[in-house]
C-alpha cells in the first residue's frame, strides 16, 4: 500500500493526486476492522486513522466480529470473508445485521455468484477487492457511509473542471498505479 505521507496542496493548474488526509467531514465515524491478516488489518487501521474515522477495534474472528459490533456500536464494519474459526465472514456480518442492523463492507479476494448470493442477505454497503490501496479503501468507506446515510453522490453539472480543457488523457499515480480518467477536462473515478 502507498505511504501515507504530508504532502502540500499543489497549486490548481498543476492538480496531482493527493494523499489521505482527515478531511474532519467523517471524524467521528466508526469502523470495525475484521481481517484476519494481521499486516492487512494494520495497514486498514492507519489508513482510516488517518482519515479521519475512528477504529474501535481490529478482530481476527466471526466470533469477537458480533461480539464487539455488538457492544461498540460501530457506523460499519470491514469484513473479510474468510477469518480464522469455524465461521466466516458472511455469517459474522450476517448476525451483526439481524440483531443491530449494523451493515458492511466485504474486503476479499472471493467474487464468485455463491458467495455474492449469501452476502446479499447482509445488504452489504460494498465490495472491496483485494488487494487494494489506501485511497481506494477510503474512497470505498466514504461512498458507503454517504449512500447509508443516503446522500446522494454529486452530478455531472457539479464537478470541478481540471487545468485545462484537454479531451480524454490519463493521469496516473506513479506511487500507486491508480489511473483517473480525465475526459473534456473532469476527472472520472
């Protein structure tokens, strides 16, 4: 994943990708990170600290996943499917729904139509496939808290115009490989 550091803003005729910053429009939202990759779940707590969110706790189990969703309370929970113990991560984020209503984002590996179709009784708030970066992790959370509080994403009316006007080139991120499309001069994720 990419590192985290301060950057300064560059001036807006030279817009570059930026780095994760705690914006403070988020500052008090909870996450509950369940992953049983103790490097991956590390890497999820600083990046979403560093955005702003609070991390109530790290879990490696389907079991400690309900048990402290249960009792934190937390906004969401980041759940990978396959955890260490008899249960995954489906049926973890499927009991914490039931009894709190509390939904989540899947961060795996695993797409395939079984899996999807079992997860969807969870109303899950997105699908993260790994491996992902930091910025792809908190573009993810922020658009699923936004469509669970039910804000509605911007439209095409309201996006800024980059520098200039030019029609369909590429930008891309040489830390992290992330390309953003710029067509007639408006950034397309």
């Amino acid at each position: 994943m990419e590192s985290l550091g301060a950057q300064t803003s560059p001036a807006p005729s030279a817009r570059q990708p930026s780095t994760i910053r705690d914006t403070g429009t988020h500052a008090r939202r909870r996450v509950l990170v369940v992953e049983d990759n103790l490097f991956v779940a590390q890497q999820c707590k600083d990046t979403l600290t560093k955005a702003g969110y609070e991390v109530i706790d790290v879990v490696t189990t389907a079991e400690e996943a309900v048990e402290r969703a249960l009792q934190q309370r937390p906004d969401m929970v980041l759940m990978d499917i396959y955890l260490r113990g008899p249960r995954d991560g489906v049926e973890a984020a499927l009991e914490i729904f039931e009894r709190s209503g509390i939904r989540s984002i899947y961060a795996s590996e695993v797409s395939d139509a079984g899996m999807q179709a079992r997860a969807a009784l969870t109303q899950p708030l997105a699908w993260l496939p790994k491996p992902f970066n930091d910025r792809k992790l908190v573009a993810t959370v922020n658009a699923a808290l936004r469509e669970r509080d039910g804000v509605k994403e911007p439209s095409p009316k309201s996006w800024t115009p980059l520098a200039d006007e030019q029609t369909h080139h590429v930008v891309a991120d040489q830390k992290t490989t992330s390309l953003a499309l710029v067509a007639r001069g408006r950034q397309v994720v």
